[in-house]
C-alpha cells in the first residue's frame, strides 16, 4: 500500500475541472490546461481500471502529472515546428501596384484609401491619370505615369 489512500476517480476529475476553470480565469498561460487534462484521463484511468490497480494516491497523481507534462510536451513540440512566416518589408506591400490620381491632383486612389502622393520627378500629377505606386515615404506614395 502506498502512503496515502487511493484517490476517487471523481475527486480526480474534479482536480482536473477545477485547474481549467483556474486556467481561464486566473492564469492565461496555456499551461495548466495540460495538466487539467492529465488529472482528467487519471480519473478516467481510475473509473476505468480494476479497483485495487492502484497502490496509492501518490501514483494517481504521478500518472496525471505524467498525462499533464506528455500532453504539453506534444504541444510545445507541434507549436516549435510549425513554420514561422518570415517577416516582410512593409514598404514592399506598396510597390508595383497601380492607382489613379484624384480630382484635386494631389491623392491617388490605391486599395480603396486616398493617399498623398507626388510624382517620382516632381512634376504635377495629371488628374485621372493612371499611375504606379514606385515607393512609400511615410503617408506619401512616390508614383509614375502608367504607359497605356
């Protein structure tokens, strides 16, 4: 016999509900939902297996400890292997694209926001003329005219 009694299944279910709801309401870390797990399965473990399969509580506890640290073993080692996107210029979002001037002269209509723009040259912008988005400056689009 082990050096406490054996734990009732629903005592260990009940462990394992009350560190989710701990888990949501207190911690946020993703951590202790594992070892709710852990504690669920043992307590299944417990409903489930002959009475007597058991020795002691202590080696209830370490199976659900076990179940706890498996599962966010398994978890972390899924989340380290999933591909990470690389991060991106965001200035290249904003090149090779195509808008067109607005009435003022001043704005070009390019992904259905108005943004300032100025010519590569400098030059005034014709109004309604298509143009290509070269570079971003800040707020301020750098654009060509378009050969049609």
């Amino acid at each position: 016999m082990g050096l406490f009694s054996v734990i009732p299944a629903a005592v260990l279910i009940g462990l394992g509900l009350l560190l989710a709801v701990g888990e949501l309401l207190i911690s946020g870390s993703f951590i202790l939902i594992w070892y709710a797990i852990g504690f669920l399965l043992a307590g299944a473990a417990t409903a489930l297996l002959p009475e007597g399969f058991f020795s002691g509580g202590e080696i209830q506890v370490a199976l659900a400890l076990l179940f706890g640290t498996a599962a966010l073993l398994i978890y972390v080692g899924k989340k380290r292997r999933t591909p990470v996107a690389e991060a991106s210029d965001p200035d290249e979002d904003f090149s090779h694209g195509f808008g067109v001037v607005t009435a003022d002269g001043t704005h070009l209509e390019y992904r259905g926001s108005q943004w300032m723009c100025q010519g590569e040259d400098g030059a005034p912008l014709t109004p309604g003329a298509k143009m290509e988005v070269i570079r971003r400056d800040g707020n301020l689009l750098i654009v060509r005219a378009v050969n049609a």
